[in-house]
C-alpha cells in the first residue's frame, strides 16, 4: 500500500511539472509593461535659431493621474515602458529649470499646465490701463507638443513580456554556444531574429510634434527729426502674462512687456525721415484674442535725444491697430504694428543739438537715462 502511494505522489509530481513547463516565464508577470517610443517630429521651420533643443522633457499622465516625467538629450527618440492604462502625454524643450525669465505652474496637472512671465519691475514704465497690471520678462524660446492620447491594454503588455523575455533568455543560450565554440547556429539565430522582429512589433510608437509657443511683436514708428534720436525707450501694455501650454494658447492674466532695443534707419536723409524698429518676444495677446478695436492697450515711448538731456514721450493707442500676419520661420506669429509713413510721419521730436565736441547717433541698447528735460509731445 505504502509503495502505491509513492506511486501516485510521484506521478502526480510529475503532472504538476508538466504544466508548469507550458507556463510563460514568471518574469511576464513581474514586469507588466510594453515599451513606448516617442518619437518627436521636428520640421526645419519649427525652431528659429536652426537648431533643435539639447534636451527635452515628457509629462505621462495615466488614468487620468500624473504617472511620470522624463527629460532626456534625446530630442529626436525617447525609449520609455508603460503599464496598461489611458495615456495622456505632453513635451516641452529642456526642463523647467533651464528658464530664468518663466516659471511653470501646474506641470503635473494636464489641463491646467502652463507658464508664466517673471516680473521685472522698471521704475520708468508708465501704464494708463490697470494699476495691477505688472511689467514682466520678455520669454525665452519654448517647444511645446501634445500627442494623441492612446491606450496600453493588458493582452499587449502580456504579448510583449512574452516575446521580450523570450528573446533574452534565447540570447543568453546562443551566446553561451558561441562562446563554447558551437558555430552551427542558423535555426539559434533565425529564432533570435523571429522574437526580436516581434517585439519591434509590439513596441508603440507616439508621434508629437513640437511647435514653438512664442510669436514677435514687431513695431515701427516713423519720425521726423530723426537724426536727433539717440535712445529709444517703449513698454506696451495688455500682453499676454500666461500660456496654458495643453491647451495651445494663452490666458487671460495680462501684464506689460518691455522693448528695449531699437534700430534706426533713415529714409530720407534730405528731409531727415527715417524710422525706428524694435522687436521682442511674446505670448501674444490674453485669452488667445485677435487684435481688434475692442481692446485697449497702449504703447508708451520715451526717445533720449542727441542732447543727453531733452526726453520726448509719447503715447499710441494701439488695439486696433495691430496687425497679425504670417510668421517669420520659427515662430508661432507676428504681431505687427507700424505708426505714420515716410510721408506723414508720427512723431517729430524737437531739433536738439548734440553737446559741443561730441557726435550723435542712435544707440541700439537702453542704458540707464539721467533725469533730463521730458517733453510731453500731443499725438
């Protein structure tokens, strides 16, 4: 009876291990996972200085809650493994910490991730609109991208373990022939090559495509008298303060932007035309708006003249009468403004002398300006 029993408990071993042998290796269980590559698309057009970013960092959001972020100098392929579940996954460039004039908000919530424009406060910016309207950093450039959402379901993360753990084990097995000296290795080597293609099969790919938020603003103002410009000086109030970066536009915070570089060019020297052009950065207008008459931002410029000391302000009114057009390469727009012509043009500062011994001309950068002489010219 004892020896029939031993009988049965052998036989019954010898069933379990049978089964056991059908089993997926138990490394299929341990890690649930499918491997996700992101590709980012970048077209030549996208990025203004002809050169992509050094590194860019994705935001994966799974079920509706913030899973994970990456940042990697892989700009152009980046290799993650996903959990089954509903994904939802943006880019920026670089990383948060790389920006000195904005701050991000909210990154690990995806509808509401964005950022935002230091302040920089300026004692001489004047505003005739809000007194809580702040003036603010002009923004660095920034890619932003938001993939179509997808799904990791539990079979496909099943059928990738499998084909996955499979080739590492088959690989371990036909570098330990070869390293015996066995060379005889077709069938090892095709099988090899069969899990290998299947799991390039089962890995997802998700495109995104970069686009640069920030647009230009580009003004022009035409003037009389020119030649006697030294320095040019402007802030423009209503600009866009935030930009919800999921959503692809800005919102409705505004603040005033700075902008302190100009060039002069003259158009006709005989009756001393000519024009100044200045050009920042910028989010654009709040709440993803158009120009258009409703709005009511100004434009405040105060010209240094060649006397060191005659400071001509000005005031424009400006909402309707910016202009957005096409972009230059790279960029998300242009706001455009332009005030008078070479025929009628909009200011003429008064003809002041330079100081005796010295010579005149416009300086591109604002300097710190001693307290002068301002005068205030009617529009």
């Amino acid at each position: 009876m004892k020896r029939m029993r031993n009988i049965w408990v052998i036989l019954l071993l010898a069933l379990v291990a049978a089964v056991g042998c059908q089993r997926r290796p138990l490394e299929t269980v341990h890690r649930s996972t499918v491997r996700v590559i992101v590709k980012c698309i970048w077209h030549v057009d996208v990025y203004p200085e002809g050169e992509k970013p050094s590194g860019v960092t994705l935001y994966f959001f799974r079920d509706g809650q913030f899973y994970n972020t990456v940042t990697t100098s892989n700009v152009d392929s980046c290799e993650v493994n996903l959990e089954k579940g509903h994904y939802k996954m943006y880019m920026i460039s670089q990383s948060p910490e790389e920006y000195w004039k904005m701050e991000f908000l909210n990154m690990t919530n995806f509808s509401d991730a964005a950022t935002t424009l230091r302040e920089n406060s300026m004692p001489w910016v004047t505003s005739t609109r809000a007194d809580d309207e702040v003036t603010v950093e002009n923004p660095e450039i920034l890619y932003a991208g938001v993939a179509d959402e997808f799904d990791i379901t539990e079979s496909m993360t099943e059928e990738y373990q499998y084909y996955y753990t499979t080739y590492k084990r088959q690989k371990q097995a036909l570098l330990a022939k070869q390293n015996d000296g066995m060379t005889k290795l077709t069938k090892e080597e095709e099988e090899l090559a069969y899990y290998e293609e299947k799991i390039q099969y089962y890995t997802i790919r998700i495109p995104i495509y970069p686009e640069n938020v920030v647009s230009q603003f580009w003004i022009t103002i035409y003037s009389g008298n020119a030649d006697v410009l030294k320095s040019v000086r402007a802030s423009t109030s209503g600009m866009a303060k935030t930009y919800d970066i999921t959503r692809a536009t800005t919102d409705k915070d505004e603040a005033i932007q700075v902008i302190n570089q100009w060039t002069l060019t003259m158009d006709d020297a005989t009756k001393r035309v000519g024009h100044v052009d200045g050009i920042i950065n910028t989010f654009g207008l709040p709440n993803g708006e158009k120009p258009n008459a409703l709005r009511d931002p100004t434009l405040n410029v105060s010209a240094l003249l060649i006397d060191n000391v005659t400071v001509a302000d000005y005031v424009f009114q400006t909402g309707d009468k910016i202009e957005y057009l096409p972009p230059n390469p790279g960029y998300k727009g242009l706001y455009r403004l332009i005030f008078g012509s070479v025929d009628e043009p909009a200011i003429t500062p008064p003809d002041v002398k330079p100081p005796d011994g010295k010579t005149s001309g416009m300086e591109a950068t604002v300097s710190d300006w001693e307290e002068g002489e301002t005068v205030e010219i009617p529009m």
